[in-house]
C-alpha cells in the first residue's frame, strides 16, 4: 500500500494505526448497528427496565470504542506526517482502545442486581494507558514544533 509519497506503509507503525483505526471503526460501528437493532425489535434482554445497566454499558462501548478508533487514525496521520517516534505511545493507544470499550462491553454481558459485572475492571486500566498514550503524543508533538 502507498503512502502518497512512493513508500510502502504496510510494515509502519503509522500504517498499523490506520489500519487497526479502520477495522476498529467497522467493529464498533458494527455494533451500534446491533444496538439499534435490539431497540428497533424491543429485545427485552436490553431495553427492560432491569437491564438498564446493560443498555448503558454497551453504549458506552459503542461510543467509546468509535472515538478511539478514530483517534488511531489520527494518531497514524500525525506519526506519517510529523515522523514521530512514539512506541510506547503506540502501544498504550491500542491497550487503551480495547480495553476501554472491551470493558464496558463485557461488564453489560453479565449484571448483578444492577451492577456491571466483572468485566469492568478493565475500563480505569484502559483509561489510564489512553492518558498514557494521549501524554506521550502529545509531548512528542510539542518537541517537534
């Protein structure tokens, strides 16, 4: 695959990120679909009242998991056109978009008297390498300038 300027991306880490941004955006956006379709069909499993926890969970994963796939793209851009060298950045920004969504969506899959389940615990741990990630981009952006 060309990046417009003759290279190849496919091995880059940028070319990673706009890759994995993309299909990322097609899973999520996939699931927003699947949300929409429980509510359009009035699955009880998701819309009663008892199941609200369920209801809000995976909508925070939909929502969550689509901003971050469009971050990944982002990121990817800003790497090919700044030529940043941001591992870590890099690798805490994929942790990041699937732990934070991964979480939400696995604590609606099973609840406990109105409680998340188990699930959950990876939401603060993918939070806290996005702020990782978000950090280190950002301090490599501002050496650049």
């Amino acid at each position: 695959m060309a990046d417009g300027t003759g290279g190849s991306t496919s091995g880059s880490p940028a070319g990673f990120h706009e890759r994995f941004g993309w299909w990322s955006l097609f899973a999520f956006l996939l699931l927003g679909f699947f949300l929409e379709m429980l509510h359009g069909f009035k699955a009880g499993f998701y819309l009663d009242v008892s199941n609200e926890t369920r209801r809000h969970m995976w909508t925070l994963a939909h929502a969550h998991g689509t901003l971050l796939s469009v971050l990944n793209i982002v990121f990817g851009l800003c790497q090919r056109a700044l030529c940043l060298e941001v591992s870590l950045a890099s690798r805490a920004l994929v942790g990041g978009t699937v732990l934070l969504p991964g979480g939400f969506f696995l604590g609606g899959v099973w609840i406990y008297g109105g409680d998340p389940g188990l699930g959950i615990v990876a939401v603060p741990i993918g939070a806290v390498l996005l702020l990782v990630a978000v950090g280190l981009t950002a301090r490599a952006v501002s050496a650049t300038r």
